[in-house]
C-alpha cells in the first residue's frame, strides 16, 4: 500500500512539473538586447542602465548588441525574427513608430512582429531659436515666418527623425512656407541654429537643452503634453497657444510577437520598477527623459496612435518615402 500510494505521489510530482510553464527558470542563460542605433546614443545608454538592473535584480546577464543601419530598421528586423523566447530583447526609439510610413518597403510590421513590454521613458521635441530672433514667443515666430518665410529656415536633425516631422507639423497646421534644412544629426543642427545659419530649429530635448540654459538659443515651446523637468520655465505648445503639436522622442521595450505572457508580465513588472529607482529617474533626467513605464496595453495603444499621426503628417507634408 505505501508502495503504491509513494507511486501515485511521484506521479502527481511529475504531473505537476510537466504542467509548469516552459518558461518558469527564466532567465536560465544570457539574455541580448538589442540598440538599433550605433553607441553612446539615448537610446543606446538608456538600454544599458536597464540591461545592467536587470542583470543585477534577475541574477543573469543582460547584455547590449547594437545593429545600426537603416534608420534603426536592421536591429529591429533582428528581434522581429528572433526566437520568441524572451532572450532577444529590442530597445527602441520613435523611429519604431515613424518607419512603417518613412520606407516604402518597411521591413517589419509594427503591430504584428512585435510584443509591446513597456515605454520606459520619453523626452519632448523642443522648437528653439537663435537670440537675434526677435521672437519671444511661438505666436511671435509665427507671425514673423508667414511676414517673410523666407528668411527664417528651419533646421532639423534629420529626414524622418520626429524633430523633423513635428516641424512639418507645425507648419502645417499654420500655413507656413519657410524652408526646412534636414542636417545628418541633432548636433549640426543645434550649432546652426546657435551660430544663425538657420535662426529656427526642431529639436529633441536632450542636445538643444544645454544651449537654452546656457542662453545660447531661446526655447519658446516643447511639444509634450506637459512641461518637462529639464527645462520647466519654458511652456508647453499647448500652454503657447497651439495645440494638437505633441511629439516626443520615446525609448520604448520590445520582445518577439509569441513571447509567453508569464515572460512579458515578468519583464514589465521588472523594468517598470527599474525606471522608478531613484538613480534611474535621476539618470533619465540628466538625459533630458521622463520617466513613462506603462503596461503592454497601455503602451500597444501608444504605438497605435503614433503610428497613425506620422502616417498622416508624412503624407500630407509630402515626405519623400525612402525606397
């Protein structure tokens, strides 16, 4: 009797361990995140500070790869084919949302190919001038830009970069004309807009926030929904009197399309203590970062809504599509 009962009692043991998720001793192995811009980027830091916590609170080892190349899009098509383990881990910016409508043949589906883990952090777009401008306001500019466009270029870090498209919606939305001037970074372009060239610039907060505290350019208006704690005394576009010009800069969290849900629970839950740490809040902000840390939900809804907007700012600023 004791015998059999010893049987049966192993045998629900067994049961009971076959049933456990497959993914129940995760993470058993290394895991790599992949930063699909070069180093010592935003994107590329903000991936380390995370991978080190994780690191360090999951006892295994995350570690960072960067694959750049093509706006982002080569490092992110690496995760999107990657197992659907939890051991392939993507860290992105808002070239995530813009890509699908910049390239005509964009090489991953964002709603598809990817598993939403959370939007870590986000930093506003800022619309900067040079201090001759005699502007003090985004009213102000305005109203100089349509008096004579020609004279008040716009600078921006890029083609397809989300400086880039909030300053095509900006002048959209007011009927301007002036020539926007696409640079290969943020940092030609702030030095232009410091030294004149093109007296008006769209720009992520980090690299022009330096040059506004330092009275260098003037910050009329940043495009978040509320003001940021890099920069506090200078008002929102909505407080200028614009609204609808939201736009930021995200560093959002990724896994492959399939990642069991007891992995994509345990990586948000994680990652979303992670970014509300003292020293990481305090890092984000020297980065010029606020802190977000979402739900999948919450942050798949994001994804959708920026998808959306670039698409229809690309089209109706004619952005030319990149083949």
């Amino acid at each position: 009797m004791k015998r059999t009962l010893g049987f049966f009692a192993a045998a629900l043991l067994a049961a009971a361990v076959g049933a456990a998720p497959a993914s129940a001793a995760y993470p058993d192995h290394p895991v790599k995140v992949i930063v699909p811009f070069a180093p010592a980027g935003p994107t590329d830091v903000m991936a380390r500070l995370i991978a080190q916590k994780l690191s360090e609170s999951l006892k295994q080892q995350f570690y960072v790869e960067n694959h750049p190349g093509a706006g982002g899009n080569i490092g992110m098509v690496q995760v999107a084919r990657a197992d659907k383990d939890g051991y392939t881990i993507l860290v992105a910016s808002s070239s995530y949302t813009v890509n699908p409508s910049l390239y005509a043949k964009n090489p991953y589906d964002a709603f598809k190919d990817f598993q939403p883990i959370t939007l870590a952090a986000a930093s506003p777009n800022i619309l900067v001038v040079n201090t001759d401008v005699p502007a003090k306001s985004v009213k102000e500019l305005v109203d100089l830009m349509k008096k004579d466009p020609g004279k008040y270029s716009v600078a921006n870090p890029g083609v397809g970069t989300t400086p880039q498209l909030a300053a095509e919606l900006f002048k959209l939305t007011n009927s301007l004309t002036s020539p926007s001037v696409p640079f290969g970074g943020a940092g030609p372009a702030i030095q232009s807009a410091v030294g004149g060239h093109t007296p008006v610039a769209f720009s992520a907060l980090p690299p022009a926030a330096t040059q506004v505290t330092g009275g260098k350019l003037r910050g009329l208006a940043v495009t978040s929904a509320k003001r940021s704690s890099t920069l506090p005394d200078v008002p929102t576009m909505a407080e200028a009197g614009f609204k609808g010009q939201e736009s930021e800069t995200m560093q959002g969290i990724f896994v492959p399309a399939g990642t069991p849900k007891d992995i994509v629970d345990l990586l948000n839950k994680e990652i979303v203590r992670i970014m509300n740490l003292p020293d990481v809040k305090e890092k984000c902000a020297q980065l010029g970062f606020d802190v977000v840390a979402n739900t999948p939900a919450e942050f798949a809804t994001y994804i959708k809504t920026d998808v959306e907007k670039w698409e229809k700012v690309i089209k109706d600023a004619k952005v030319p599509q990149i083949p």
